[in-house]
C-alpha cells in the first residue's frame, strides 16, 4: 500500500484486507496463552476469550500445531485433529457472530519442542541437528531442549503437506484467512536464518536455497485460500529461541522480495528484538522491508495508541498488532477511542490457567 504520509490514517480508519473490509486497523497479535483443553483442542474458555475481543479489525490466534509432529508447548491448540477443528468452529462462529474477523496462525515448532510433547517420544525436527540453547516447556516442568533430527530431503514434502493440511483444516473451522508463522525461531525461521540452517543441499547455504521452505508452505497455503486471505510473520531482529542470521538484512529483503509475487493478505513483521542491537546478527532498519513490500504492511512491538496512531500517519505501516495491550484489555478499541486508562496486565496468568488473567479482565463501564 502507500508509505505517503497521511494524516488523516488512525487506527480507526477502515482498511481493504483482500476481501474484506475492517472496521479498524487494531489487530489482536498472535499470543500463547497454554489454555487448550484436552487433545489440544479449543474449549468453552477459549471461545469466551475470542469473543470478548472481536472488536479487534482483525484477530490471529494463538500458534496452532498444524500436526502432532509441529508442538513445542503444553497446552497449545491444534488445527490437524477433527476435535481442533470443532473447537474452533464454535470459535470462529462466535466471533462472526460479534462482527469481527479472525485469521488462524498455522505453527510448526520445530527443534523448539522435546520428545515429551511429541507422538512416540520423537525427536524434535529441523533443518540441521544444531540443539538451540535454553530449556523446553515440558508437562513436567522446563527441561534441556534436546539436539533435534535433521530433516532429510525425502522428508520436506511432508513438512509442506502438514501445513496445506492445517490450512484446509482451517478453512472447514470458518476462519476468515491463516497467517503462516515464520517468525520468533519456529520451523519456516529455522530454515531461513543461518545461525539454525548449516545444510548443504537445495534448503540451505545461499539465502535463496534457505527461504525455499518459507516459499514453499506459502505456496502451498495459497493454493487452499488463495493469496488474498494468506499472511505471513517475519521476525528478522528477533534472538529469542536462539536465533541469529549473518546478515539478516539481505536475507530478510530477498525473502519479502520473493513474497511479493504471491499478492498475499498482508506481511506481518515484528519488531522484537530491537530493544537488544546485535542480538540476532548485525542491526537493520526495518523501515527498509516496508519499502520492498507492495502489499498491507503489519508491525507490532510496544505500540500504543500514539505509537501507532504516528506510524500509521507516517506510512511506516498500514496496521497496528497489539499484543499484551489487548491480553488487558479485551475492549482495547473501545478505551483507544476514549483516551480511557488501561488494565494492568498480570504477567503470571500469562501462560496456563483458567479464567484468572484470561477472561476476567474488566471492560469499560458503560
């Protein structure tokens, strides 16, 4: 879209995303919370918490499993299992029901998960057998994160095929769109960053063998939504799961170049990381993947309403994603509009949990 400043662009203002038209461009980001019920499968919680928030212009969910192979935390839901897809029906029909749209994030964990979250005790996959430093979330309680299976070529197919089958999945669940997760060190990361890709085959060394999965899925999930209802989130400054790339300015440019050419939904590209210069490789201004890119531009790291309010106004994004902001506040738009003060979120119902620091979180009087 245009990078021409305007004033008169608020976080209020409508905006086109393919097919449809929101009513503001406030998105709920993509946050685990660890509340799925049993098989990994949504519950009545989960579609109270949904639904208080569908004032949002637009909602992605929380990282959804898109096979038993892809989890790499307790808790998290799925989007490979008929269970999952129920769950998430009764969610997406309820967030319609409140006007409001909502996009599901296809997730596959990779070398980030340990064999006590997986089928058979399995060993976590990714591009190389580089064991990332940290501990894994485990039902037992953080544990090493184990060194993970490198996956051959003959097995890359697969990968592909669990997220056009997390995408059709998706599709029966009545969500309006999917963004793929190809951020925060997670599989489609793992393979386009150098520090956790050392292969020497067609998926790794130069930058363009290392995005050839990233392409690949989102070609893939196109081919089930089309591109117009299909983004996807880049991290490129981020360090957490420990991940670095040599020079993620000139990967990161050659990947959104490439993803230009599909006419996706929209390219989400967080911010974290920038808090840290260096951590993830040599420090870029992010300012230069919004010139590259000829579609809706989403960013998202500690905005608030004048923060976002200035970037809208300035062309340095199209759309706002709040993450913790509308965690506290599930009538976030609402206090916005009025200048109203916030909740204060509570970090330690974060992840896990019922109601506490979940749905319980008050809303404006009247």
């Amino acid at each position: 879209m245009s990078q021409t400043p305007d004033s008169n662009i608020t976080l209020f203002s409508s905006i086109q995303l393919g097919p449809y038209a929101l009513k503001n461009r406030m998105v709920m980001a993509p946050m685990t919370r660890n509340r799925a019920g049993a098989g990994n499968a949504p519950q009545p919680l989960n579609v109270e918490y949904y639904v208080q928030r569908a004032s949002a212009g637009l909602i992605i969910t929380e990282g959804s499993q898109v096979a038993a192979e892809a989890v790499g935390y307790p808790a998290t839901p799925g989007i490979h299992s008929a269970e999952q897809v129920a769950g998430w029906k009764k969610i997406t029909d309820a967030v319609h029901a409140q006007g409001g749209r909502i996009f599901l994030q296809l997730w596959h964990c990779g070398r980030i998960s340990h064999p006590s979250l997986l089928p058979g005790g399995m060993l976590p996959v990714a591009p190389s057998a580089i064991k990332p430093s940290g501990q894994a979330v485990t039902p037992e309680g953080m544990k090493p994160f184990e060194t993970p299976h490198a996956l051959a070529l003959s097995g890359i197919p697969g990968i592909i095929e669990q997220f056009r089958s997390g995408a059709r999945n998706a599709l029966d669940a009545g969500f309006d769109g999917v963004e793929i997760h190809g951020a925060n060190g997670y599989l489609p990361d793992q393979f386009l960053r150098d520090g956790s890709n050392q292969r020497s085959d067609a998926y790794g060394g130069s930058i363009a063998n290392r995005a050839r999965l990233m392409l690949e899925v989102v070609d893939a999930v196109c081919g089930v939504w089309g591109a117009n209802r299909v983004g996807i989130r880049l991290s490129p400054l981020q360090p957490f799961n420990d991940m670095r790339d040599s020079n993620p300015e000139a990967t990161f440019a050659y990947i959104v170049e490439q993803l230009n050419r599909f006419g996706l939904a929209y390219l989400h590209v967080t911010e974290m990381g920038k808090e840290s210069p260096g951590a993830a490789g040599p420090a870029f201004d992010l300012q230069k993947l919004r010139t590259i890119w000829q579609g809706v531009y989403m960013t998202n790291g500690g905005y608030d309403l004048a923060r976002g309010n200035a970037a809208l106004a300035l062309g340095f994004a199209d759309m706002i994603a709040f993450g913790v902001p509308f965690l506290a506040n599930p009538d976030l738009p609402a206090r916005y509009a009025k200048s109203a003060p916030l909740n204060e979120p509570d970090p330690a119902t974060f992840y896990g949990g019922a109601e506490q620091g979940y749905t319980d979180y008050p809303f404006l009087l009247a």
